[in-house]
C-alpha cells in the first residue's frame, strides 16, 4: 500500500453530492474485499510529516521556508472556516482545504478510526520515531503481528546491515529546517487532534512529545 491509502478519498464530494461526509472509505473498500487481512499503519510527528511531504513532492514551484510558510497559514484559515459550517470528519476529507500542503493529512484522528472500526485487533499502528529508535523491537511487534517466526539474531543483523532509504535531496537538504514560527503554528494545531488520538487508542505515544494530555 502507499501512504495516500490512509486517507485519500479525493472527489466523493463531487460523486455523491448530497453526501455530509464520504459514504465509505478505502478502509471499507478493504475491509469488504479482504475482511480477515492484517493492516499495518505507520504515522510521524505530524508537523515534520508536513515539511517533509512539502519538500518531496515536486509542485513545479521554488519551494521555500518561506513559502511554506505563506502556504500554511492559507491552509489553516481554510480549515478552520470549514470547522465553523461542518464537523471534522467532513473537513479533514474535503479535497478542498489540503491543497498545496495537505495540512488534514496530520490529523491521524479523522483516518485512524475508519481502520480500526473496521479492522479491530487486525490493526498495527506505528510512529516513525518508535520505530527510528527502536528498530529491532519495532519490527519484533511487526513479526509477531503477522504470526510469523523470526530469528532475533538474523533481525538484529538485518537491521545493522541496511541502508536508510528515502532521504532528503542535497537540494532539500539545504533548506535546512521550517521556519521557528511555522513549526509553533503546526504544533498548537495539531495538538488538540493529538490528544484525541492519544485518548482513543490509550497510548501517549502519539502526543509525539509536545502535546499535553490530562
């Protein structure tokens, strides 16, 4: 699968027209066809997945910190006017508020259930940063998930032999980092979406070490 399965649902506004929200989703496409498979989700810091979409999709436009930065706030005022008219779900889905930087793409909350209600116990959720730091164990839950035996010493071996993949352009690369004020907005957006995840799936793993759950 690729990450766009997770959420992409682009044009169900204009297929079904009197529709609030999406009638069904690619979890019930899935689900429908495959009721009995493993699905198996990894998310990041949504704030880092941002800058980093931003930087490796190619949108034929000088891509800037500053940029991004006009872009964001665009998208932001556009998502919140959405939230004054319709609910959540509607708005996270609607092709109209994620245009250049795909700000409802973060908001894992929206996505995340669709899969889980649908697939139950047959669901994986990781995060990018559990499985950066912990490689071995990450993919140890990986394998158990799926039922299938591992040597740990071969995993361990595996693991220390690979190659990142994937990594920025030098081009990117000399981008350096988002703007100090861009990095403050994504993060007092995210968090509350943050905390509803957390909460859902009772792990605090996903308040991604600047949200606040009490």
């Amino acid at each position: 699968g690729t990450p766009c399965l997770l959420s992409d649902h682009r044009e169900w506004e204009i297929r079904y027209p009197w529709a609030t929200n999406p009638p069904y989703t690619n979890a019930d496409i899935i689900h429908f066809v495959s009721p009995q498979a493993k699905v198996i989700v990894m998310v990041r810091d949504p704030v880092e997945r941002m800058w980093s979409d931003y930087l490796y999709f190619d949108r034929g436009e000088k891509r800037t910190r500053d940029t991004f930065h006009e872009q964001l706030e665009v998208e932001m005022d556009r998502f919140q006017s959405c939230l004054e008219t319709r609910d959540l779900r509607h708005c996270c889905f609607s092709t109209k508020n994620s245009v250049k930087v795909q700000l409802s793409k973060g908001i894992y909350i929206c996505f995340l259930q669709d899969w889980k209600e649908n697939f139950g116990d047959n669901l994986l959720v990781l995060t990018l940063e559990e499985y950066s730091e912990s490689m071995v164990e990450t993919l140890q839950r990986v394998y158990e998930f799926l039922e299938v035996t591992v040597d740990l010493g071969e995993l361990q071996e595996f693991v220390e032999m690979s190659e990142i993949k994937n990594v920025r352009k030098d081009d990117d690369v000399l981008q350096g980092d988002m703007l100090d004020e861009t990095r403050v907005k994504l993060r007092n957006f995210y968090e509350p979406y943050n905390v509803m995840l957390a909460r859902y799936f009772q792990d605090r793993k996903y308040l991604f070490q600047y949200s606040m759950m009490h």
